[in-house]
C-alpha cells in the first residue's frame, strides 16, 4: 500500500517538476525571441546581442536543471532496467548540455570581467 503511495506521488511530483521546466523554458524563450528580434531590428551592438543569448542560457540552464531532477526522481520508480536506461540516457544528454552551458557562461563571464578591469574609469 505505501509503495503504491510512493508511486504515485512520484509521477506526480515528476510530471509537476517537467511542467515547471517546461514553464521555465518557454518563459525564457518567448524573452529570448521579443529582446532578439528588438536588438536585430534596432541594430544595436554585439554586446546587446550577447547579453540577450547569456540571459537565454541562464533560463536554459534552469530549465535544464529541473529536468535533470525530475529524471533523478523518476528513476527511484522505474520498474525494468531498460526503462532505467533510457531515463539514463536522457539524464545523462541533459547533464552534458547543462555542463557545456555552464562552461560557457563562465567563459563569457571571465571575459566580461578581464574586459571590464582593462577599460578605463568613465566618471
């Protein structure tokens, strides 16, 4: 009876954790798409365009992540080791995207600070 219990309040948490992921991509995205399409048609800068990306990765990242913990949950209720290794397999694509995003926003992030610290003072 508990296990049952658990079963189903697993499902239950994984499918709110993939919808909170979902709500957090589209969010990111439909920002991504607005501030994109007004850098491009206001021609601004590489700078602006960047900043635009960085912000999306960031949402990515976060939407990512809670995926990533939804796969976690979701394997404790996995009957049959195929069913295990095709969660696998998904959690561990989803971990290298959310590595390879993190890596190059630290990069941007390190880049942005050395520029920052060799421009001069505007006061």
């Amino acid at each position: 009876m508990l296990k049952e219990w658990l079963i189903v309040i697993t499902q239950q948490a994984v499918v709110i954790i993939d919808f909170m992921a979902l709500i957090v991509i589209l969010i990111g995205t439909f920002e991504a798409f607005i501030r994109g399409g007004w850098v491009l048609i206001s021609s601004q800068g590489g700078h602006e365009r960047r900043d635009v990306w960085l912000r999306y990765a960031r949402w990515l990242v976060a939407g990512l992540t809670f995926q990533l913990a939804a796969d976690i949950i979701e394997t404790s209720i996995t009957p049959s080791w195929e069913e295990i290794a095709k969660v696998g397999a998904i959690a561990v694509i989803r971990t290298f995207l959310n590595f390879f995003l993190e890596r190059d926003l630290n990069e941007i992030r390190e880049r942005e600070q050395q520029t920052s610290r060799l421009e001069p003072n505007r006061s």
